[in-house]
C-alpha cells in the first residue's frame, strides 16, 4: 500500500467535519426532546391550574404519633398512579421528614414546599410499589387524601421500609377515628 492510499484511508476515518456535523446534530436533537419534555410538565401545570391552594402548614402536627424519614415520591389522582399531580409543588420528587400527629400528616421538604395534610382529609393509607411513573420494589407509603373534593395519593419511601407497615396502621386509625368524631358532631 503506498502512501497516497493510506492518506486517503486515514482521510474517510477521521472526517472531522462530518463527527462535528453529526454531533451537533444530536446535540440539538437532545436539546429538543428537553424542551418538549419541559413544555409538558407546564402544559400539565396549566391544567391542573385550578387545583385550589393546599391547606396552611403549622408549625406542629399535634401530639407526635409517628416520626420517620425518607423520600417523597410525588403526588397522583387517586387510583391512577400514572397521572402526577404537579400544581402547588406537588409533583417534585425529594428529601422528606414525616411527622404523623393527632392533627395531621407534615411532610417537611428541605428545599421544597412543604405539606400538610389534615386528619380531617385523610382516608387512609396502604403499601405499594410504584406511583407517578416511579416504580420501587422494596415498596412505598401512599397515603390516600382529599382536597377540595379532589381524591389524591401521595408516595412516600421511608429511610427504613419495614416502618411503613405501622405508618399505614397509624393513618388508617387516625382516619377512621376523625371520620367517626365527624360522623357524631353531625349527629347532634
């Protein structure tokens, strides 16, 4: 092989315009499925736009049932753990520390919005492996509430799952005894 031959062969392989062409190609490829990615989750914000503000959150939940930490994992429509709720904060994925009191749950995000859910709201609670497109297979808390007649499930992933088991005893107890104190208020 001469040498005008193995200049032509190392030419075709290292045809720097065309590596340069084709990855600003990708590049730009990648930068438009960000943006529609992005243009999504405002158009579902837009949406869910009437989804009324979420209650005050206190400073305290009441007297401490449960303490734990974890992960919080997004909030959906009740039933359909695919449709994410993202109004008001609700759909970020993050750090968590839940407090379960006789008023209520706190979830406290460092970073984020923080959220309160009245015992009045809550209608209770179960394990499950996935919500909001996430699934876990160790299992998550999701904790079943209403909003202004807006049924929601909220994920949680404890630091320790094996604690979610008492977490769904708790909320459920909690919730049926706040329905029944309601129940009975309006008896009278």
């Amino acid at each position: 092989m001469d040498y005008a031959t193995l200049a032509r062969e190392q030419a075709k392989v290292t045809d720097w315009p065309a590596y340069i062409g084709w990855s600003i190609g990708l590049l730009i490829i990648i930068g438009l499925v960000y943006w529609l990615m992005r243009q999504g989750w405002n158009w579902r914000r837009t949406l869910q736009s009437g989804i009324p503000p979420l209650p005050a959150v206190p400073a305290r939940a009441g007297r401490t049932i449960l303490e734990t930490s974890g992960r919080y994992h997004g909030t959906t429509t009740a039933g359909n753990w695919l449709d994410r709720v993202v109004a008001h904060g609700l759909g970020t994925r993050s750090r968590a520390d839940l407090t379960l009191g006789e008023d209520g749950l706190l979830v406290q995000r460092p970073g984020d919005v923080d959220l309160w859910i009245p015992a009045e709201h809550l209608t209770g609670a179960r394990t499950d492996s996935g919500i909001a497109g996430k699934v876990v297979p160790a299992g998550l808390l999701v904790v079943t509430w209403t909003h202004e007649g807006t049924e929601l499930d909220s994920g949680f992933r404890a630091d320790h799952p094996d604690e979610h088991t008492a977490w769904v005893e708790a909320i459920t107890q909690l919730a049926t005894r706040t329905k029944t104190k309601k129940t009975e208020e309006a008896a009278q």
